[in-house]
C-alpha cells in the first residue's frame, strides 16, 4: 500500500503567476465575452443581444474585405520570409568574429519599435525627401503609396521582410548550429552535393524550427497593426485596411463595443483555427516523412 504524503504546498510558488495570468488575460476575455452579448448604452446602461453582434459581424461586407485582405498578406508574408529566412540562416558565418557581427547587424531591424518602423519606412518612401522615393522617381517610376494601392501594398509587404526576416533567419541558423557535425562528415564521405545536404539533412532537422516560425510569422502577420497604420492609415481608400484596424477603428474611434468585443472574439478564433491547421498539417507531414524513412 502507498503512504507516501505529497507536500502540496508547492503549488503556492505557481500562484503569483496564476493570479498575473488571471488578471492579464482571463478576466479580460470574460469581459469581451460579456460586452459581445449585451449592447452597451452607457456605463449602467445595457441589455442583452444574444448572438446578434455575432451575425452582423459576419455578414458585414467591410469586415468580409478587410478579413480577404489579412489573409492574403498573411500568405504572401510566409511565402517570402520562410524561404529567404533559411537562405539568409545558409549563408550565415558559422564561427569566428564574423558570425557574431552578422548575428548583431541582423538582430538591429528586430529591436526597433513596430510604430517607428512604420515612420522610418514612410519618410524612406517620400519622393522629396525620403532615398528610396527620391531614387524611384529618379528613375522615372511613377511611385506613390498615398495614391496607388499597387505601391502601398509592395512597400508594406517589404517593410514586414525587412523587419521580420530576420526572426526567421535567427531561428533557422539555431536549428542549423543545433545539427550534430557527423551529419556533415556522413555527407562528405558519401561526396553528397549541397542540395542533398539541404535536402536530406539540413531541412528534415529544422522541420521543428519551421514549425514555430510559421506560426509565429502567421500570428503576428495576421494580427499587424501599427506598421500599416503609421505608414498608409488604411489607404488608398480601404486597401490596405486590416482586420486590427477596422477592430481598432470600431472598438477606440466609434466606441461600439458590443460589436467590436463580438469581432475581437471571431478574430481570436480566427487565429486560433488557422494556428491549429498550420501546426497538424506541419506535424502530419513530417509524421509521414519519418515513417517513410523508417519503411
């Protein structure tokens, strides 16, 4: 028979946190949840709504676009940084002085705050005074991200790389320095070219590592706010309104909170979904890939 006496005591060293967690996100959640089912008149004034909010969220044309528009910057943003990131993390100095200047220079576009990247990359674009406006213009190229949505979409998507690819670099280069050096020396003997070393060593390795950036690219990606915002406000037009800055727009300039606390609810299970659906699609693939192997 088992006597032993567990100390449960311990369990108060994990408190502190639960509290912080508690009033950081749960009660916060349970207050959209509350506000998504009532509409708010005043402070003491409300009643409630059912799924109303609900309904009309989704089958608000606006909000229909903008969600189109996220998801499309979203893909264009995983299908550019991903594979630039592992080119970028291939050509990184492995050792030596030289790999911790590269690791400093690549890691500075990263410790720059999201609202001052976007006025860096506005004034970098303006035609008087920024180099890169200035330069087009120069060359005779009509650009202009205030008037043409062609060019304010392709200036964000490369102010999101410029500032984002490097996450993705750093985080393929740990993978790569993580991959014992008998690979590499197999490899050799074998006299493997570069490709079948990416192929069958390199790559497999940093399925992991994928993993997390996907999801990591995809969240933040999907979720992009003060970039966009700083840079265009939304324009030209609506075109490159996001989905944060319809939610920010409903929630802070109209103060509709019932229906913005509803579409801050289907935005998270949004998020959570397609979370879901990279990670068991990603999981499965490299589920089927060792049992391949192992056959």
């Amino acid at each position: 028979m088992n006597n032993k006496v567990y100390n449960n005591r311990a369990w108060l060293l994990v408190l502190p946190m639960l509290v912080l967690v508690a009033f950081s996100a749960i009660i916060p959640l349970m207050t959209v949840v509350n506000y998504s089912v009532q509409d708010v008149l005043g402070p003491n004034a409300s009643f409630f709504t059912g799924t109303e909010w609900f309904r009309t969220m989704l089958n608000d044309s606006a909000l229909q676009a903008a969600f189109g528009r996220q998801i499309l910057f979203s893909l264009i943003i995983l299908a550019i940084q991903i594979p630039l990131g592992i080119g970028i993390a291939l050509i990184m100095p492995k050792q030596g002085w030289q790999a911790s200047a590269v690791l400093i220079l690549i890691t500075l576009p990263l410790l720059i705050p999201w609202n001052v990247v976007g006025s860096i990359w506005q004034i970098f674009t303006r035609g008087d005074i920024g180099l890169m406006g200035w330069g087009l213009r120069e060359l005779g190229i009509n650009y202009n991200i205030t008037r043409n949505a062609g060019d304010a979409w392709a200036t964000i998507i490369l102010m999101d790389v410029w500032h984002w690819t490097p996450l993705v670099a750093m985080l393929c280069y740990s993978g790569l320095r993580s991959i014992p050096e008998a690979y590499y020396q197999a490899a050799r003997i074998d006299r493997a070219s570069k490709w079948a070393v990416f192929r069958y060593i390199q790559l497999p390795k940093l399925t992991n590592v994928l993993v997390i950036a996907v999801l990591l690219r995809f969240m933040h990606s999907f979720m992009i706010y003060a970039e966009p915002f700083v840079l265009t406000g939304g324009g030209p037009g609506s075109s490159t309104t996001f989905l944060t800055q319809s939610l920010a727009t409903m929630a802070i300039g109209q103060q509709d909170l019932g229906p913005s606390a509803a579409f801050s609810i289907i935005y998270f299970l949004v998020i959570l979904l397609v979370s879901w659906v990279f990670y068991t699609t990603i999981m499965h693939l490299q589920k089927d890939k060792n049992s391949q192997g192992g056959a």
